[in-house]
C-alpha cells in the first residue's frame, strides 16, 4: 500500500469536519488518500462506539478513501506514549503518505491538541531506522517519514498558514458530515433527535461549519475553503501560483 495522503484523526468525524473538502479535492487530482482514527469515539454523547464505525466506513466509502482504520485508543484517556507512537508508526511505515493531516494543535477539545502532538512526532519517529516495527506478518518495517505534516483547523479560530479553495465541494463535505447520522444534525426526520443535545447536534452547528469555510475562502476570494497550520517553512515555485 502506498498512498499520498493520510488524514489522521483522533475522532471518527474529525476529519469530515475539518478536511474532507481538501481530500475530496485531491481525490479528483488523481491522489491517493488513506483514513486513520486514533479512537471510535466511545465516549461522545451521542450514539455508541459501534455505531460511530459504521457511519465512518460508509463515509469514507462516500469519500472515495481507499482504506480507513481505527487504532482503538482510549477517547479521552489515550496517553502520549511508546505504546501509541508505535501504533501510528506502523501504519506510517504501511502505507508511505506523502502528506499527512493531523489534528489542530490547540482546541475546545482537548484530545485534539494531544493527538496532534502524538501524530507529528509519530511522522519524525517513523524516519528513524533504530526505531523497529513489524506489519501484521511479522515482516520488519522500512523506516519512512512523510514529506509533511499539516494539521486542520478545527473549532478554535486559528490562523491558518495557508488555506484551500473547496468552493465546487462543499455540498459533499457536508454530506460526508452527515452520514454521522447519530453526531449531527439531520435535514427531516431525524431519528436520533430524542438523544441528548450537544454542542455539535443542532442545525446551528451546520450553519456555523458553513460559515467557518466562507470565513477561510474570502481572503482568497473563494466561497469556502479550509484552513491549514503547516509544522515547516512552505515553500512555493513561482509567485504566481498563489491566490
């Protein structure tokens, strides 16, 4: 398996929150994108554990994804450790991203900015040849490290470094949030709607997520877009590729 983005997430719906409409861009470039949740989300408030995979399977199956896994870390208690580094590692060392997407590095939750930090350092550690690790037949893993991290604006409002236009794919975006029928909420009838209220589950929040991606488009004079926050120096070829 070889493919040139991996988006990490540390919740089943991080991704199709926050860089679905980047993915679903590339995808129609031609690219190869892979999907990793670090945690099945046990302990969200709405729906349950086995619930939560279903709905990510049948949205990277919308997306176009060609795999996705989950880790099964702990929701909310997952640690910063050897252990978990080298569950990330060897799905690095499988797959070979060119680029991956990871969590913000600060947010309202703070798994977030833990998995963030979690991941980038998996991608250093993943380049190391003295750090070994074993696929499933218990063949030895070459060392790779990714050309870059990038790491997704979530809830908070941060600056982005730099933004991608997803104005022709935000309908889709939207739909691939949607398919978590049991998180979000849904246009008709609803059949989670008796369930808690958060946050997150009302059609205000839709129309916040909207908003946040004509927030990010208009300095580039895009309707939506997403924002990104690079780990490196980004380099560009001439000074007329940018908007």
């Amino acid at each position: 398996m070889k493919i040139d983005i991996l988006a990490i997430g540390v919740h089943p719906d991080d991704v199709e929150l926050s860089c679905s409409g980047t993915l679903l861009r590339h995808i129609d470039q031609g690219k190869t994108v892979g999907l990793l949740d670090l945690t099945r989300g046990e302990l969200g408030t709405r729906g349950t554990a086995d619930l939560r995979d279903k709905e990510a399977a049948a949205s990277a199956k919308k997306m176009g994804a060609l795999f996705r896994k989950n880790l099964e870390m702990a929701d909310g208690m997952f640690q910063y450790s050897e252990e978990n580094i080298l569950k990330i590692i060897r799905i690095l060392r499988w797959c070979q991203p060119e680029i991956v997407l990871a969590n913000a590095p600060d947010d309202r939750h703070p798994d977030h900015g833990r998995a963030a930090k979690l991941t980038a350092d998996a991608c250093f550690y993943a380049g190391l040849v003295k750090i070994v690790t074993r696929d499933d037949e218990g063949r030895t893993q070459e060392k790779w490290r990714p050309k870059a991290v990038y790491h997704y604006i979530q809830d908070k409002d941060l600056v982005p470094d730099f933004v991608v236009d997803i104005t022709p794919y935000i309908d889709r975006k939207m739909e691939l949030v949607q398919t978590f029928e049991s998180q979000f909420y849904q246009p008709g009838d609803n059949k989670y709607e008796k369930e808690l209220s958060t946050p997150i589950s009302g059609k205000d929040f839709m129309d916040f997520l909207r908003s946040k991606n004509r927030s990010f488009g208009r300095p580039i004079s895009a309707e939506f877009a997403e924002g990104f926050i690079a780990a490196r120096t980004i380099g560009v070829n001439d000074l007329f590729d940018l908007k």
